[in-house]
C-alpha cells in the first residue's frame, strides 16, 4: 500500500493541554493508516484571534498515512470529538485540534478541504515546530519552514516558548 508524508498541527488549551495534545500524538499513531514519523517539540503560545483565553499547547507532527488527503481530514474530526472537541466558539478555547497543514505538497480547494492550510504559513506556532523536525518541508509557494518560522520569529521574537523536546 503506498503511503504519503502529511502535516499534523496539534494545538490545546482546555484540560491539561499538554497531556491533550500528547494523547492525540499517540492515538495518530494507533489509528490505522496512519504512522507518526516525527513530532516537534512541544511549545507554548498565546491565543490568535479570541485572545481572552488560555495560552495553548502546540506541535506538528509528520506521518505517513495511506489514507486520502479526505479520510485523514475526517479522521482527525473524529479523533477530536473522542477526545472532547466541542465546536460551539470560533478560534475558542479547545480540548484539542487538529489540523491538517499539507498533505504530500498535494494542493486541495473544496468546501470541506483546502491545503496547504490557508494560513499556516503565517503561524509561528505551526511553522517553529515544523521547522524543527523538517526544515526544508515546502509549504506551497511561501517557502521553507525554517524560512518561514525564521521569518515569523523576526517580526515576534516571543511568539512561541519551547516546553518540551520532540522526537523523531
């Protein structure tokens, strides 16, 4: 079965973020099809959007998944809702997400996908954690992770706080 590279964004704020977040790591890589292959540092960060809340919890993760860009996306909506996820506040406070920031550099422009995620490349919290486990990974036409995260950092020195190492 041929398998693809994807890019998972991890992020919580609710109920021990980093145990969230850790237990989403590990049930990715129970889920069939799917096999993490490397997973950033943990890192700290402060609310976009809805900024009245609790700093969150983030990483990326890079798998290889046998699964079409489709089945992945409705596999981490499900992985969410067993883990807690109410959807009921837009950019709100959360239990988990994730986000599916690329899927084998492939591009998608429907009503229920669109890859690369439309703005991860202008998130530090997606783009260091990226940067650190691939630094060369491509994200669209905006360039490199390492770039980009490079970038980000410039203009928001303290955008995100390392908690945690990763692993490969």
């Amino acid at each position: 079965m041929n398998t693809v590279t994807a890019v998972i964004a991890l992020g919580a704020n609710l109920e021990n973020p980093r145990q969230q977040v850790e237990a989403a790591m590990a049930a990715l890589n129970q889920t069939k099809g799917i096999r993490v292959k490397a997973i950033s540092p943990l890192y700290t960060t402060k609310p976009v959007g809805l900024t009245n809340q609790p700093d969150f919890v983030n990483a990326v993760v890079l798998v290889h998944t046998s699964l079409s860009a489709s089945e992945l996306l409705h596999t981490l909506l499900k992985l969410e809702e067993q883990q807690g996820r109410v959807r009921d506040i837009p950019n709100g406070p959360r239990v988990i997400d994730l986000d599916l920031i690329d899927y084998h550099h492939q591009i998608f422009n429907d009503a229920d996908l669109v890859l690369p995620h439309p703005r991860a490349h202008e998130r530090a919290f997606v783009m260091v954690p990226l940067a650190a486990i691939a630094s060369c990974y491509v994200i669209g036409t905006h360039g490199s992770a390492s770039t980009l995260a490079a970038k980000l950092l410039k203009a928001q020195p303290d955008a995100v706080t390392i908690i945690a190492d990763g692993q490969d």
